[in-house]
C-alpha cells in the first residue's frame, strides 16, 4: 500500500462516492446482494451488503490488485416502524466520515429530530466501533463494525 495519508484519501472518497451518495449497485456478486464499487489509480474499494432493514456487510480495499484493508459490520432497526427521515441523517452522517477515523460517521451529527453517533477504538490497523441513531431521544438503530489491516 502507498502512504497512509495517499490511502485514507482514497477510502474517504470511495466511501462518499458509494454508499453515502446514494450510489446505485453495479450488481450482485451473491444472490441477493448489494455491491458498490469505486476505484481510482491503483485502489478498488468494494462495499458488499446483504439485507435492507437488518442487514451484514463488508467493505474492503484492495491496492494494485491485492487486498490491504476491510471492514465488516451488521446493522439493524430497533423500532417497528422507521421515521421519516431515517435514511437522510445515515446517508448525511457516512458523508461526513472523519479522515482521523475513517470507518463510519463522525463522533455526534445531528438532523433535524434525529442524532447519530459513533464510537470507536483502535486505528486503520485494527479497529472496532458502534454506531447508533435516536429519533426524538429514542433508539432506533445501531449498527457494530470491526476490521482493520489486511496481510497476504
């Protein structure tokens, strides 16, 4: 992998071209997958999920045709019935993703009634981390993700 600096660029910009944008899928690589893909110079990134409400994914990267870097994570709704709105403050909160954790949203964003938080340990090496959404004060959604560093 080049500089650290050259890959967190990369994955910040992968991760706000797909998911976060509102990218459409290229695809399923497994039966009734969502796939996003972006890629640029030596870099592919691929972010590979399975379900819609509840769902388990993986993001990963890979430089000059080898995998460095992945992520998973499994998400899933607390409530019933999902607020209007719910979708504009995830997609607002993984837009803004910090370059000094570049793993989901930033610490605290707010929309609105909505708060999204995210916290995490450890760095691009290896890493844990859980995400969370209220609506008016109530949970309605959180999500763990875990990953780091990838060795071939």
């Amino acid at each position: 992998m080049a500089s650290e600096s050259e890959f967190v660029s990369f994955l910040l910009r992968a991760k706000r071209a797909t998911y976060a944008s509102g990218a459409a899928s290229i695809g399923s690589s497994r039966p009734a997958s969502t796939d996003l893909r972006y890629a640029t110079g030596d870099y592919l990134y691929l972010d590979t999920y399975l379900g819609s409400r509840d769902f388990i994914g993986e993001e990963a990267v890979w430089y000059r045709g080898n995998p460095v870097w992945g992520m998973n994570y499994h998400g899933l709704m607390l409530v019933d019935s999902i607020p209007d709105g719910f979708s504009e403050i995830l997609h607002a909160a993984l837009f803004a993703v910090p370059s000094e954790a570049p793993f989901r949203g930033p610490a605290e964003f707010n929309l609105g009634d909505f708060r999204y938080t995210c916290h995490w340990q450890g760095n691009l090496e290896r890493f844990d981390g859980q995400e969370c959404i209220e609506h008016r004060g109530r949970p309605i959604y959180e999500l763990i993700f875990h990953g780091g560093k990838i060795s071939t």
